[in-house]
C-alpha cells in the first residue's frame, strides 16, 4: 500500500492536477476525479488497482470528447490526435484511436476520398486546391498522394471549363487581356495548373497568352 502525499493544481491547466504518492509524481488526471474516487493527501492506496481505476476513466472521458467531436463533423487521426492533446497523456490518445480505427470511426482514406469527391463534384476545385484541403484537414502525405492520383484528368477540365464560363459572363465586357487574367486568377484560386488554365481560355477566347 502506498500513501498519497499530494495533490497539486496544474499551471497550464486549472481543470488537471497532478498527484504524488510517496512523494513521487503518480499521474495527472482530471481535477474532477479527485472528488469522484475521494482522493486527498494521507489517503491509503493500491497503486495499481489506482492507476487501473484512472486509465479507463480517462479512457472513457476522451472516447467521449472524440466521438463528440465526430458527431459534428469527420476528422482525420491526426485532427483527433490535436484536439486530444490538451487534456489527455499520450497513451490514453493512442487507445481512443484504436477503438475509433476498429469501429471505423476515423478512416483517412475514406475521408479523403469523401473530401476529393465533395470538392470536385459540389465545389469544383482543381487537384492542387483539393491537395490542400486534403492537407488542412490533417491527411497524411501518402494518403493525399493517392487520392490525388484518382483524379480523372477530365473531369478536372470540363470543371474548369464550368468555372471560366461562369467568370466570363462576368467580365466578357473588359478587354480580352483583362478577361484572359481575371479568368487565369480564378481558375487558379480554384486550384487549377498552368497546363489546364491555358486549354482552357485557349478554348473560350479562341487565343493563348502570347497574343494578347
């Protein structure tokens, strides 16, 4: 049996303390489950089961605070992992994403095929606009790099086609060299190459660059 010779509030963090037994740092956890399991200074304890009782209760709280988050919105490991790490030690984080990954909770791979197909389909956005949403929303390199690589290249096209005739209509009374950049300026915005901006506004203004 061991003896509990402190309870100290965080510095960073009012809402965690730390606890000491036998005057050795024991564990932090949430000031809450002080009150909870009635710890105090002087209180006799069995470590073990102690520890026992604690992990899985911060196991239960940050599954908690995770598929919380997930009801409002899909979230890729990593954006869990950030949203965890404020208030939960490393290990307790690596179980909650083993149980989300078992259950099918957190998938980057089907998230990111979801986001690649939301932004071609509703948004219209070019590769390069949808690797960046891909990276803003935590995906990790390989992943993005093969739900890129699905792309059809055809499809990106006649997006950019549907976004440049819209931007026409918009300023096809300006002179062709200001339609060809604020048409150009759009379309990269949108995350479209150099390559499928020039076919094009070859197309729609029947030129190139060069002979502006």
């Amino acid at each position: 049996m061991s003896i509990i010779t402190k309870i100290e509030a965080q510095k960073r963090n009012c809402d965690r303390v730390n606890i000491y037994v036998d005057d050795e740092f024991f564990m932090a956890i949430f000031k809450e489950l002080v009150f909870t399991f009635n710890l105090k200074k002087g209180s006799i304890i069995d470590k073990k089961d102690l520890e026992e009782i604690l992990k899985n209760e911060m196991f239960i709280k940050a599954k908690n605070k995770a598929l919380n988050i997930l009801s409002k919105a899909d979230q890729s490991e990593s954006k869990i992992r950030k949203k965890l790490s404020d208030d939960f030690e490393e290990d307790t984080i690596e179980d909650v994403l083993e149980f989300l990954r078992k259950y099918n909770f957190v998938n980057d791979e089907l998230l990111a095929q979801k986001i690649v197909n939301t932004n071609l389909n509703l948004n219209k956005c070019g590769r390069n606009k949808i690797k960046q949403n891909l990276y803003n929303k935590g995906i990790d390199r390989e992943t993005i790099s093969e739900a890129i690589s699905e792309i059809d290249t055809d499809e990106e096209f006649e997006n950019a086609m549907y976004l440049a005739k819209k931007r026409y209509e918009r300023v096809k009374n300006d002179d062709k060299r200001k339609i060809y950049q604020k048409i150009s300026q759009h379309l990269a915005y949108k995350g479209f190459n150099y390559d499928i901006i020039k076919r094009v506004l070859s197309r729609i203004l029947d030129v190139d660059e060069y002979n502006l």
